[in-house]
C-alpha cells in the first residue's frame, strides 16, 4: 500500500513530457602559454525526448560562454582648460571578462524579454549590478561604452542564428576565443527554449590555465611573493650587466 501511494506521488509530481541537453565540449581546458594567440572551442549536444517532439513553438538553443567576473570602474573624460580629465565615474560590482552568447536565430524574437532578464542571457544584461549609490543622471552611456570597448576587443560577442539545429534535436556552436583571457573557470550553458519560455538549462564548465614556465611564475608570484621579487630584481641586474658588457665589446 505504500509502495503504490509513493509510486502516486511520484507519478503526479513528474512532467508529463520533459526535453533535456545532452552535451559535451571540444576542450577539457585551455592553456595559456606565451605564444598564445586564441583558440576555437566547440560546444556541441543533442535534446533528449521521453515522448515525441509536441507540436507548437519550435525548439531553439541559446550557448553562453562566460569568463570569470571581476569588478569594473567607468570612467567619462572631458576636455577642460585644455586637458583631458576624469569628471564622472560609474562602478559596476561584477561584470564577465569573456561573454559571449550564440543562438539559432535572433535573440528578440526566440527568447521573451522577462526571460532574459531572469535568466541574465544577452550581452547587456550580463553586465551585474551596479556598485555603490549612483552619482550620475544617466548610467546607460557608461555600460553602452563598456559593452562598445569590450566587443571591439573580442571580449564580448553575439552570434545570433549560429547555432544549427539538425532535425530539432543536434546541435552545435564554434567559439573563437581571443588571446586576452581571464584565467579561471568558463561558464558553459544550454538554453532551451520553447516559445520563448526556457525549458532546459545545462551547465559545464571549461577551466582557462596558464601551463608550462608562465604558470610556474605565475603561483609564485602569488604564493612566494618575497621570493618572487628578489628574483626579478636580480633577473634585472644580470640582464642590465649583460646588455652593459655586450655594449663594451661591440665598441672596441
């Protein structure tokens, strides 16, 4: 009798239909050396079905990829007296080093609005909450200057209509990373949406290290700054000699 009343339970508490992300990604990590230059990763999966695809909406996929977050100062110059200087600044609390969003089709038409602002998906609403009061009128030109900086330098991006969907069930999204990375954990995630409501969502993550000599001189600069200093500063000293002694003897 149990037994069936559990079974009850747990029958009426289960959807009747589910779709779910099956994915995986082409790196396992990225590591940074010197002559790192960027690197592609593809992030690719499929959607899982207990039941046949229902009828209605057809199903979309958004990927995100987002780098570790950090704090950041915008600052508005203005020419006065014949210099430029710092008038007004704006911080905000937390805001991704790397974001970059592909869809497979247009943001404004696949995913609603209140959506997105739950879920933080688009590039704009990526950007967290601002720190501290607000000692401007106006905060819209500092983040649209931020967004505009960091998506000229590759770090932001928006690939809407990238994602191919084959038969509404495989999927696949190519992303170029560029040669300034954050180091630290990647944020992998899989939208899936059905009329513009999200049904699935899938996280991974993708660790970005430094390897090789730079990491080792990376910790140690961390954990043995002492240490660290006085080797740069002798590192200097015997550099500084030896460009001396080369000079001496290329002017005799």
């Amino acid at each position: 009798m149990i037994r069936a009343l559990l079974l009850l339970v747990l029958l009426g508490a289960a959807p009747a239909y589910a779709e779910t992300v099956v994915a995986g990604l082409s790196l396992d990590e990225v590591g940074i050396t010197s002559s790192f230059d960027g690197t592609e990763v593809l992030i690719y999966g499929a959607v899982r079905r207990d039941a046949p695809e229902p009828a209605g909406p057809p199903m979309q996929v958004i990927v995100t990829l987002e780098g570790p977050a950090g704090s950041v100062t915008i600052r508005r110059k203005d020419h006065i007296a014949g210099i430029w200087i710092n008038t007004e600044e704006v911080g905000v609390s937390a805001t991704p080093s790397y974001y970059s969003v592909a869809s497979t089709g247009p943001l404004d038409e696949i995913l609603d609005p209140a959506e997105d602002v739950r879920q933080r998906i688009s590039v704009p609403l990526a950007v967290r909450a601002f720190s501290g009061p607000l000692e401007v009128e106006d905060a819209r030109p500092f983040t649209e200057a931020l967004l505009r900086i960091r998506v000229a330098e590759g770090q932001y991006s928006l690939a809407e209509g990238s994602v191919k969907l084959i038969e509404g069930t495989l999927f696949r999204a190519d992303f170029k990373l560029p040669a300034n990375l954050v180091e630290g954990d990647y944020k992998v995630r899989i939208y899936l949406l059905r009329g513009g409501e999200v049904i699935d969502l899938y996280r991974s993550a993708l660790p970005v290290r430094k390897i090789g000599l730079e990491r080792t001189l990376f910790l140690m600069s961390r954990e043995h700054a002492y240490a660290y200093g006085m080797m740069s500063l002798v590192l200097a000293v015997v550099a500084g000699w030896a460009a001396s002694a080369a000079f001496r003897m290329l002017r005799r």
